[in-house]
C-alpha cells in the first residue's frame, strides 16, 4: 500500500503537471512473462520513466513500434508517434530487473541535461518548519553543509554542479546527491518529495 506523501512548499514544488516525455526503461514486446493470458490477448509493455517529474509509468506502444532503452517517447495530450496509450503509474516493485537496471542511468542523465533545475533547488530551497530545512533532505547533507549552501548563494547563486562543489568545503557530490535522493524519493521511503511527483 502507498503511503500518503506531504509536499514540500507549494512555492518551491515544481509544476505538478503530467509528463509530457518518458525515457524508455525497458521494452517487452510480448508484454510481461507471468501474464497467463494466450498470446494473441497480450500486448507489448514498454516500463518508462517521465522526464520532468521522474514519475514510473507503463505503457503500451502503437502496433509494429519497437522501442529501445533509453528511447525518448512523447507521452503528452497530443498525436503521439509511438505510444498508443499510459497504463498508468508504476511502483518501484513492479519494475523488471532490467528496468531497475537501466532507472539510475537514466535519472543520471535526466538529471545532468536538466542541471539548472536542480542547481534552482541549491539556490533557492527553503525551510520545511523551524527545525527542518529542504536541503537537509539530501542525503550526507546536515545543519554544517546546509548553512554553508545558504551562505554561499546569499553571496552568489550557484550556476553548476562544479559551483557547488568549488564554494561548498567537503560537500557530498551535489549531482551524487540529487540522483541519491530521487531514487529513495521512487522507493517511497520519504515523506517530503522534493523531485518526484507521485
């Protein structure tokens, strides 16, 4: 059973929008082996995860489309050219091995061609309660780090992962850590989801 997940600040929260691009994780062309149904009933399954919201997702390719891991597919409102439809949102444990395999490369690149929404996060994260700040959710990141971050960008926002890293003394790597946090956040072990939109 899911547990229910509080938000962080609605100000900081990127757009909870639906995902408009998935990155194939893997492709069953003759959709999954425990299905029991007879062949001709089956369909093919592509396991993907969304671009902008790291969002699991099934799909189902349109008839003769053969899809490649790491393939990006449109999975917006309009006409798509590959997908006919969304089943709908995956757990973690409904993952193939393959696609658990592939989901942290893929987040790694998601997240290096994306870098300046996540070097947005560094600069301008904000504090959960008086006790808790957004930044401290990273993980290997405490009080020590998380002032050290405010600090530095009060003087300068950050502009790269290097950035971070140059004016941060002994911080985690920052790239590390975000791809780190987001896998945990898809295990949904976490309570505040700062990069998934479940």
């Amino acid at each position: 059973m899911q547990q229910a997940y509080s938000k962080p600040m609605e100000e900081h929260r990127m757009e909870s929008t639906k995902e408009e691009n998935g990155i194939v994780l893997d492709f069953l062309p003759n959709g999954y082996p425990m299905d029991e149904r007879p062949m001709y009933m089956k369909t093919p399954i592509a396991q993907a995860i969304g671009k902008e919201h790291f969002v699991l997702l099934e799909l189902v390719p349109k008839k003769g489309i053969h899809l490649q891991p790491y393939e990006e597919v449109y999975i917006g409102e309009g006409k798509r050219d590959k997908i006919h439809h969304i089943v709908g949102k995956l757990p973690m444990s409904k993952l193939t091995r393959t696609a658990q395999s592939e989901m942290e490369f893929a987040i790694k690149d998601i997240v290096e061609k994306s870098a300046k929404k996540f070097i947005d996060f560094f600069n301008n994260a904000k504090p959960l309660s008086t006790r808790m700040h957004q930044i401290e959710l990273l993980p290997g990141v405490g009080k020590k780090h998380m002032w050290e971050i405010i600090n530095a960008r009060d003087e300068k926002p950050f502009d790269s992962f290097d950035d971070i890293k140059k004016r941060v003394k002994l911080m985690p790597d920052p790239e590390k850590i975000i791809i780190k946090r987001i896998v945990e956040e898809l295990e949904g072990t976490e309570k505040h989801m700062l990069f998934v939109d479940v």
